[in-house]
C-alpha cells in the first residue's frame, strides 16, 4: 500500500497491521484510518444520535473484546459511551453528561474505560480516587476500588494518587497508574497489590499497559514527551524522548505496542497527531496529521487523546482471553468502597 496525501512525508503504511481508531477530542469524533491515511469511517455520523444525545470530548475509545462495539470515554463531559458498529448508534451511556460528581450515577473526569469479555466496565475516576466497576446497560456502579474522596494518595488498594488508567496485563491482573507520585500497581480485581514502581524519569505518567510479560510501557504526558519501557523494578528498557525537531513529543497520553512489529503506536496530543515509532530505529516511520496545527479536514487532527488498532489487533481483543473478570459478591457498602469485588470466570 502506498501512503496517501493526508499523511506525513516518509510516512510507511507497511508498518500497521490494520486501520487505526483515533478518539480525535477536540474535533467530537472517533474516526479509523486506513494505514494509507484515508479515513474509512467515523462517529457520529448523521443519524448516529438520537434527539437531546451528545458526543462530546472523546479521549479514549478502545473496540470491546468481541469486536462488536466500542466503549469510549468522554473525560471533561463526565461520561462514558458504549457505541455498536453496525449501525453506529450510541448503546449506552453511564454518568451525567457535563456534571462531575461523586453520586451513584455520576464520575469525576473518567479515563481509559475497559470492557471485559463478560460485559463489565473497568474505568479510572480519576478525581474520586478510585477504580469504578460497572455493569453495561447499568445506571449505578456495581463496584468501587478504593475509598472515593477527594484526598488522591498512593495507598493502593485504599485509595488511588489519581488513577488515569487500569490496563489489562496477560496474567489475568491489571496495571494502574497513579498520576499523583508517579507510580504504577500491578493489581487483581481482588484489590491485591502485587508490586508497585515508578516509571523511570517521567514527570507525569499516563496510561502504562504491557509490552510482554514483564515489560510495561508509559507515556510522559509533558512538553517534551517522553515514550519509556521498564521492568517491575523500575529499571529503564528503552526510552523515546527528543528535545528538539519534528521527533520531539508534546503531551502525548497513550501508546500501544504493535504486537506484530514491535513498534509503537502513539497519539501526540499537542501536536496534533498520531504517530507510530519503531524502537529499533528510534524514529517516527508514520504520522497521521500535521505537527501543532490542528484541523478537522483530510489529513487533520485536533487533540488526539487516544488510540486502538482495529480488530483482531485491538488492545481488547488481544486481551479478551486472559483478561481478569469480575464477579460480584455484594450489592452494599458503595458509598464506603466496603464492598468487596473477587476475580472470577
């Protein structure tokens, strides 16, 4: 396939696998775009949204485990949105569109939702200082992790330094970062802390998931960015971060691993764009949208805040048959975070 006019020059389409979701934030949409960078579909389109709906601030959408649908997370809107495919129309959506809140149906800046195989969302609610999770098609939560309260301090599982993530690892636990001190958890459902570190040399870091077993990925969400790759001890793998030219990064916020190439998958969100980086040459061979100038025709971005590669190699699908499941064992004791959640099939 031979790159298209949208995207940047020395772009190499032969480096994805597949099409690329972008919750593109500031422009109110998600779209996929192909590896030439042609954009194949988009949401929403006219007739997606029913009267008095709204899609609004995606910053993160991830395609569910069986490739169904997609659950994406409106951040500043409050919201969190579970959109099917054919047709594209807006299935369910939990929390209050515009309010940030503490109540039962309500979240406080929600990130990076996930959709477990048994149709439960896992998400951060970042300034309630905990872990929610929810049923699909519910309109209360079922679970919280931690204490809900405005106090955001590393004391995992009691309370959370304001979770911005909780990414399926392939043993069956989950690794959450803590944007407060910088540190990232490798959890069960169960709320057992397995082990705990710091990121090396990130001043804020976001959205940490797994290269391999042992291996874990995070982002600095800071002007430079920085990519960073390390072990459960903190030990530096491999780092991307120039400080100058078009390399260098401006509060990028999520990046994934392509499985089948070993490059990286990136939204730069300052800069407009979403890039893919090969370790091995440590360099940018493919970029969708133009550096710091933000658009919502052909070949532009505004914000991008988050990324998936279409199925089979999405982040959930890939995830689907090892991912940790929650089974409830009480409907009490929310309000306190006193209900207990324990990993199950």
């Amino acid at each position: 396939m031979s790159p298209g006019p949208n995207l940047a020059p020395g772009s190499n389409p032969a480096v994805l696998p597949g099409d690329v979701l972008v919750a593109d934030e500031e422009n109110d949409r998600l779209v996929a775009i192909d590896p030439a960078g042609n954009i194949v579909w988009q949401f929403p389109q006219p007739g997606s949204l029913a009267a008095g709906q709204s899609f609004r601030s995606p910053d993160d959408a991830f395609f569910i485990p069986k490739a169904t649908g997609i659950i994406a997370t409106e951040e500043t809107d409050q919201v969190i949105s579970l959109i099917s495919l054919a047709p594209a129309r807006l299935q369910w959506r939990f929390g209050q569109p515009g309010v940030a809140g503490s109540g039962p149906d309500q979240l406080s800046n929600p990130d990076d939702a996930m959709m477990t195989p048994n149709g439960y969302v896992i998400v951060a609610d970042i300034k309630n200082c905990s872990l929610l999770i929810l049923r699909s098609g519910a309109t209360a939560p079922a679970q919280r992790i931690g204490i809900q309260d405005t106090a955001c301090l590393h004391a995992p599982p009691l309370r959370f330094g304001s979770p911005n993530g909780a990414f399926p690892l392939t043993d069956g636990n989950y690794i959450v970062t803590e944007i407060n001190g910088d540190w990232v958890d490798e959890m069960s459902l169960s709320g057992q802390i397995l082990w705990s570190t710091h990121p090396p040399g990130v001043a804020y870091p976001s959205d940490t998931n797994e290269v391999s077993p042992g291996v874990y990925l995070s982002v600095d969400y800071s002007n430079p960015g920085q990519i960073v790759e390390f072990n459960q001890q903190g030990r530096l793998l491999w780092r991307y971060g120039p400080t100058t030219g078009s390399g260098r990064l401006d509060d990028p916020s999520l990046c994934e691993p392509i499985q089948s190439s070993g490059d990286i998958l990136c939204n730069d969100d300052a800069d407009d764009r979403v890039i893919v980086v090969d370790p091995r040459l440590n360099r940018i061979v493919w970029q969708y949208g133009h550096d710091g100038v933000s658009g919502r025709g052909p070949g532009y971005l505004a914000g991008p805040d988050g990324v998936d590669l279409a199925p089979p190699y999405s982040l959930l699908v890939r995830h689907a048959r090892t991912m940790g499941l929650p089974t409830l064992t009480c409907a009490s004791g929310l309000a306190s975070g006193a209900c207990t959640v324990f990993p199950g099939s």
